[in-house]
C-alpha cells in the first residue's frame, strides 16, 4: 500500500482509473491486481525478488493511458504496441530501474518477441495473464463496489 501511495504521488496513476481494461475492470484495478498477484504467487513459491521493483513495475505495466477500445487502426495493434507506450509514458513521470524497464517493455510475451530478463519480469508476466483471464471471464456484468 505504502507504494501504491508513492506511486500514485505526483504522477498520472490516478488516470488509468479512467480507463477499462477487461470487463469491468479499469486500468488501475487490473494494475493492483497484478502487482498482488505477482507479489503473492512470489512469496508463496519462495522466488526471491526486489519486492519494490516487482510491485512499481507491476503497478506501471500497462500505463499507456488512453482508451484502447475505441475503435482506430493504432488500437488494432494495442497488444503488441501498448508495452512501448507505457514505458515512455512512465519514463516520463518516473525514475525506472532497469528491471522496471524490462517488465514493463516484456510484460506481453510470447505477443512481443523478447522474454522478460528479470524474475520480476517473468512473474509479471504470469500474474498479468492470470489476472486478465480473470477479469475478462467475469465479463461486463459484475457489480462494481
Ligand atoms: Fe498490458
Ligand atoms: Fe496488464
């Protein structure tokens, strides 16, 4: 929570509110969720990672900011384009290490050509399919609280 705060301190995180990602899901519920889900698969299988880097990165992974469901050629492509777009929109509020980057940057593979580097990456790479499968599943219908 206390980085979810830091991050959401002087920068455009409160905009991916705005934003659907799957379902009913907005953009920055879908972040939280990943960046739990990538902390707690990583405490329960005992992978020892930068537990700030796993969760800055988690939570900044798909800050690309902007609608991608209305309807344009660019947005045909989001999934393979949208990585790029959230790493240059977060260089531009945030300081990243280079395993944020990489996360960020590889977070869509096997859709984008490069494997994560980092175990962050890789677990990022998990909980984010996990929890969009989730999302998408639940569908459009589920009462928001
Ligand atoms: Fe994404
Ligand atoms: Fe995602």
């Amino acid at each position: 929570m206390a980085i979810l705060s830091d991050v959401k301190k002087d920068s455009r995180f409160r905009k991916t509110k705005d934003f659907i990602q799957h379902g009913s899901t907005t953009v920055m519920s879908h972040c939280i969720n990943v960046a739990y889900t990538a902390y707690y698969i990583s405490h329960k299988l005992n992978i020892k990672v930068d537990e700030e880097e796993l969760i800055r990165g988690a939570l900044l992974h798909d800050y690309f900011l902007y609608d991608w469901h209305e309807k344009s050629l660019e947005n045909s492509v989001h999934g393979f384009t949208h990585p790029l777009k959230a790493l240059n929109q977060a260089k531009k509020d945030f300081e990243l290490s280079a395993i944020e980057r990489d996360m960020i940057l590889n977070h869509m593979f096997p859709l984008t050509l490069n494997p994560p580097r980092s175990k962050e990456g890789k677990l990022l790479c998990l909980a984010d399919k996990l929890c969009a499968t989730k999302e998408t599943l639940r569908g459009k219908n589920r009462k928001v609280v």
